[in-house]
C-alpha cells in the first residue's frame, strides 16, 4: 500500500462548498482539499476507472430536546473520455424541532409575551448541483461547479472554479480556486435592536454575497505519507443577522428581565475570514491514520481550533473500521452578548449561542463493507456534545446564577452504498 500515484488523477466533484472550504456561519470544520478517503482510494488503490460511479445516502441528525434532521443525499458521476467527467448531485433535508432563541432562562414575563426560551419550527430543503472536470492539458485540470437549494424561507446559489495542476511526476498538486453564491431570505425583516413585539417590519426579503479564494498544495513527502495545505479566504457582504434570534433586557442592577419584549439582534452587514488547512496521510502497518489541524479567523473577532483524527483499519479485503475523533473551540464574537442592561445601546449584538465561546467534541465511527454484489455500504455513527460559558461575563445580577448556556448532545447516523460500474 502506498500514497504515490501511479496512474492519471480521478477527482470527484464534490460541489462549491467542498471546491472551496469557507467557514459558515455555523463554523464548522472546511473540507481539506481532498478528501481524506478519497485520497486512500485514488491512490491506494490503483483499480481501473469505470465510466459511472453512483453515491446514494441518508442521514440522521438529532439533538436531544432539540432539533431532528433528517437528510437523503444522491451522487452521479459519469466518465465522459478520458479527460471530461460530469457529476450531478440532489439532496433533500426535513428539519424539526426546537431552537434557543437567545433569551435567557430567568423570566419575569409570560411566554406570551414572546420571550420563549425554545422557539419550535418545521422546514424542509432541496438542493441540486453539477460539476464538470475536465483536462486543460496532461498536468492541468479544471474542475466547474454549480448549485442551487431552496427552503421555504431560504434560497443559495453559487459557483466555483478550481484549477489543479501537477508538478514532480505527479507527487506535488497545487490548487488554486475562487466562488460566488448569493443567499436570499424571503420573510418579513423586522428593525433590529428593537423590541420584538412592537419591531416595524423594514424589508419583505435581504440577501448575502459570499466571495472565496483558495490556495492549496497536496505533496508526496515519502511512499505512505501525503501533505496537504489549504488556505481560504472569505468575503461576506450583505444581510447576516439571524432574523429568528432574540435577546433579553434585564434591569442593570437585579439582573431580572424587564416586563417589555426582547429585542431583535443586529450583526455586522460585512465579514472578511481566513482559514488554514493542514492534513497528514500516513500509511501505518496496514491502515491510513488521518490527521488535520484547521485554524480560523474573522473580523467579528472568533478565532477558532479544530484538531480532526481518523484511523481507517481494514480487517479483510471487504471490511474496515474507521474510528473518528475531532475537537473544535472557539472564542465569542465581539458584539456577543447573553443579554442587554436596559438603556444599553450597541451597534451591533446578538445572543446567538453559536457565535459564544464554546468547544463541540466528536466521537465516532465507520463501518465499511464490499458486498458480493459490488460496490461498498458504508455505515457511520457519531456522537457530540457542545459546552459553553454556563456564567459568562456580562451576565447581570440574578443572571449570574442561571446556566445560560444550553448545552448540546447530539447524534448523527448514516448509512451509505457506492457503485462503480
């Protein structure tokens, strides 16, 4: 088994998102450049190319107390030639359940009064992209991507380009890459920083453009070992604020909330981010340990660490195990705030737990298995729990008692079947 390549580069179309891994605003961890198993197959694996190559999945998202999603995902790739390749993608999503409003725990006011903890909600999403890869010369490759999903609320839009080309006798790849997508909300936008209740509504919809540039470079440092570097630049510019997040008004001295309804929140109307990949391919014995290192910055002030391991083992020709750990931690945003003082007025501030110092954890694993009726079922599971600032800084009076960070448990199965033929 090794990592060198003996044959011409098969590159799976992954879509805008995986071309260039940008930070969301859910800041999760960016695709690396390739994905880790797909290198172990392209390059492991040395099996002839078949002309299709079918992906087909779903998936299980749950949150205890929270929120359910339940995702259906299709992938195919048809070989056009030896140098043209076509992948067309759909996905399909249903999401349920209850999310923290921002609001704190200790209320004086009735639920009425629009001041819930929990807010509930139902929705559904449906996305659909291509990508076209094709060959601009024996050592340059041009991957194009587009996609579009749509929720009832949501709309997103994009494209991408990456241009890969290979030096050293194929042992060193560099990227280079850029994206544009557009997101639209259609729903009434209240004023922010202003009292829910009573908010005048400014806008019947608001968009968010979003620009990312790429720079990558995959090298073989010795048979069994694979280097790979990825740094992303982000661009966001237009309407960012959560239109479905609150924040409580307290008295500045008891700390208990005020009898009027909490305000909407307010973010910056721009985003600039950088993002730096590492990822380490190491054959061991007769398994591949993948390891990657993210950081992250922005200029709302979250800097953030994601540490990624994966061990892949295989038992048989048929099986392997793949046991996956990863730890992410951040640190707030700027304007975050876990409530107001009344007669505070910030530019900019918001209650939404995901932009608070937090730390997510990650355990899990993957099965997978090559039937004798070809191609490979995969089955992974994943458990994660999320902590925060139960008592953080600007809590006020009795708030300073209150855990006011909902703290997340969380599972997520998948099951997978691949075919190439």
């Amino acid at each position: 088994m090794q990592l060198t390549q003996k044959k011409k580069r098969r590159r799976k179309g992954g879509g805008v998102c995986s071309l260039l891994s940008a930070a969301s605003a859910s800041l999760l961890l960016a695709a690396p450049l390739a994905n880790a198993e797909d290198v172990h197959q392209h390059h492991a694996e040395g099996a002839p190319e078949q002309l299709w190559r079918i992906d087909v999945g779903t998936m299980r998202y749950s949150e205890k107390d929270r929120i359910s999603v339940a995702e259906q995902n299709f992938r195919a790739r048809r070989q056009l030639g030896e140098e043209n390749a076509l992948t067309v993608r759909a996905d399909y999503d249903s999401v349920s359940g209850a999310s923290p409003t921002g609001t704190t725990k200790i209320q004086t006011t009735s639920g009425a009064s629009g001041t819930a903890y929990m807010a509930r909600f139902q929705t559904t999403r449906a996305a659909v992209g291509v990508d076209w890869e094709t060959s601009l010369s024996p050592d340059t490759h041009l991957t194009l991507a587009g996609d579009h999903s749509s929720s009832k609320m949501n709309k997103s839009s994009g494209i991408g380009a990456t241009v890969a080309r290979d030096f050293n006798q194929r042992n060193t790849t560099l990227i280079a890459g850029a994206s544009y997508s557009v997101d639209t909300i259609d729903m009434e936008i209240k004023t922010e920083l202003t009292p829910d209740s009573t908010a005048a509504v400014r806008a019947a919809s608001e968009k968010k453009d979003q620009i990312d540039l790429q720079l990558g470079v995959s090298q073989v440092l010795a048979r069994g070992t694979l280097l790979q570097l990825n740094f992303v630049h982000g661009h966001a510019s237009g309407y960012m604020t959560n239109p479905h997040k609150l924040l409580s008004i307290v008295h500045p001295l008891t700390g208990e909330t005020l009898t009027y309804s909490p305000l909407t929140e307010k973010r910056p109307d721009t985003r600039y981010s950088n993002a730096l990949y590492a990822q380490i391919n190491q054959v061991l014995g007769t398994g591949i340990l993948y390891g990657g290192y993210r950081y992250f910055q922005d200029t709302w002030g979250i800097k953030a660490h994601t540490v990624d391991l994966k061990y892949r083992q295989p038992f048989t020709e048929k099986l392997y195990v793949q046991p996956h750990i990863r730890v992410y931690t951040q640190g707030a945003a700027d304007f975050y705030r876990s409530m107001l003082a009344a007669g505070e007025t910030p530019a900019y501030a918001s209650a939404d737990h995901r932009l608070a110092k937090l730390q997510t954890n990650s355990v899990g694993v993957k099965l997978g298995y090559k039937p004798t009726f070809g191609g490979e079922l995969t089955a992974r599971i994943e458990a994660i729990r999320q902590n925060g600032e139960l008592h953080p800084q600007d809590a006020i009076g009795v708030q300073k008692a209150a855990d006011l960070f909902p703290e997340l448990e969380a599972t997520i199965f998948h099951i997978g079947y691949t075919k190439p033929f």
